[in-house]
C-alpha cells in the first residue's frame, strides 16, 4: 500500500489525522497532487537529517495541541 493510500484508509476510521509524507524513491517525485486531499499535510524531501525530521514532527504535534487535538 501506498502512503497515500495508507492516509485515506486512515482518515476514513479516525478524521482529522495529520500526516508526514516524506519522498520515497528517486526515481519519483513526490508532488502536491499525491497528497491532494488531506489538507493537514506535511511534506518532506529526502535526504532529511534527523533533526530536522524530529522539528517537523514536534511543529506538527505542538500545533495540533494548540488546536486542541488529540492526535
């Protein structure tokens, strides 16, 4: 399964769920069109250093408490 696909079947059980897609393979591109559809989106080239992946997790997270989520 596809991220994408994963992110629609798990929108579907549980709305409002954030997601990270990050590229997978060189020899594609991911574009914004993949993930059309969930608005609550971020999205990652690779390479990514660990530390900026770790920032990009915690601004999803911290954001989603100021909303007063519960992901």
């Amino acid at each position: 399964m596809k991220g994408r696909e994963l992110a629609d079947e798990a929108s579907a059980v549980r709305p409002g769920l954030k997601f990270i897609f990050m590229s997978g393979h060189a020899d594609r591109v991911l574009i914004p069109e993949d993930i059309s559809g969930h608005p609550d989106t971020e999205l990652l080239q690779k390479p990514v250093m660990p530390t900026f992946l770790l920032r990009r997790v915690r601004s999803v997270l911290n954001e989603d408490q100021a909303q007063g989520g519960n992901s």
